[in-house]
C-alpha cells in the first residue's frame, strides 16, 4: 500500500451526496450550493477522513454541464494543492461529521424520465440536473393514438398557475412555444430532441411540429 495513504477527489461537498452522481443529484435536487472534496480512501465508498473542500454556488439556471465544468478545474487545482500537503508534511485531515449524509446513487433511465403530476420546481430541477447528459424524457402520444415517441427535454423554466388541465396536457402557438401542465402551473420547454431527430430549440423544433399541441406527455 502505499505509505502517506490513498486519496480521492469526489464532486461534492462530504458527507453530503456519497455515492456514483452527486453533482446530478445536488442539482436534482435544488441545491444552492456544491464543490469538491478531497479525501483518504478507507473500506468504506467515500467515508474517508476529509483533506479539503472548496464550495461554488449553482446559478439558478445552471445545469450538471456547466456545473461539472467549473468543479473539474476547481478539483484538478486542489488535487495539485493536496498532493504538495501530502508531500511536505503540512495536511491535517479530519473524520467526516455525522448525520449529513445524502445519498446519490448512480442513475438509471427510469431516474430521468419526467412525471408530469410533479411540482414545476422539481421537474425543472431534474432537467437541470440531466442536462446534458443522460438527459431528462418524456413519452409523448398523439390524441387517439396508440402509439408514442420520446423525446429528451435539455432546458425547460417553470411558471406557477393555476388551471384545470391534466398534467402531461401540452399547449403550443405552434411557433414560439412549448408549454406542459404539471401539479402547480406550467413547463415551458426550451430545447429537446424528439427520438431520430436532431437535438432543437423550440422555435426550430416547431419548423417542422407545428401539431405538437395534439400530442399528451404521458405521466
């Protein structure tokens, strides 16, 4: 083994989100703030003494790209910083403190796909926290028909209303805008990609769906 230890760089900010995704699942689940830890490897998945943390806040419109993006060149400066501690004797690690844990397991397709009788706030969360990668989906179905194609939704904002529409009900100029029902109001959506197609913004998407408003988003 080797001498002065084992240690690890984890995109969150232990002991808060152990596990495979916690940058998507601190997004997922409407975090303000994240970063990074270094720590000494142990038996345990993520359990070890803490070296360093260092904290950035997630903008409200941020999603996991631009997130990831800022944690790997926060990390990869503290990963260089860990290392000259380690070497010179000056690193004074710590246990993690109990009862913060959250965890944050490794995402599966059933994770992403949207239910539509959820809170605007929390869809529009799982979207972020999705995107770009695996993406948040939805199954959408034309009126009358059987069958369905999925689409991959990469940007979508909420407004909280009031109405009387079932969730997944989606409303379209056919133009401009995308609008979907859920529990409170209304996800407008920003940009998707409809299985075989390309990945669009809405007003391009509309170019060649101008019947979108036919079709329900299913659950």
């Amino acid at each position: 083994m080797p001498r002065l230890g084992t240690f690890n760089l984890h995109g969150s900010l232990l002991p808060k989100y152990r596990g495979a995704a916690p940058i998507n699942r601190a997004i997922m689940n409407g975090e303000t703030k994240t970063g990074v830890t270094t720590f000494f490897l142990n038996h345990e998945i993520d359990m070890g003494d803490i070296i360093d943390s260092r904290s950035i806040q997630i903008g409200e419109n941020e999603n996991v790209g631009s997130v990831y993006d800022r944690l790997m060149h926060l990390g990869a400066d503290m990963v260089i910083e860990t290392v000259k501690n380690i070497e010179n004797g000056t690193l004074q690690s710590k246990p993690q403190p109990e009862g913060e844990f959250i965890p944050a397991p490794k995402i599966f397709k059933e994770d992403c796909r949207i239910d539509w009788r959820q809170p605007g706030e929390r869809i529009v969360n799982l979207v972020r926290g999705l995107s770009p990668y695996p993406a948040a989906w939805t199954e959408m179905r034309k009126e009358g028909e059987t069958a369905s194609l999925t689409a991959k939704i990469y940007a979508a904002a909420f407004e909280g209303a009031a109405h009387n529409k079932a969730a997944g009900t989606v409303e379209s100029d056919g133009r401009t805008f995308i609008r979907v029902a859920c529990a409170d109001g209304w996800i407008t959506l920003g940009e998707l990609q409809i299985a075989g197609k390309k990945r669009l913004p809405v007003r391009e998407l509309l170019l060649g769906l101008r019947d979108i408003g036919q079709y329900r988003f299913q659950k």
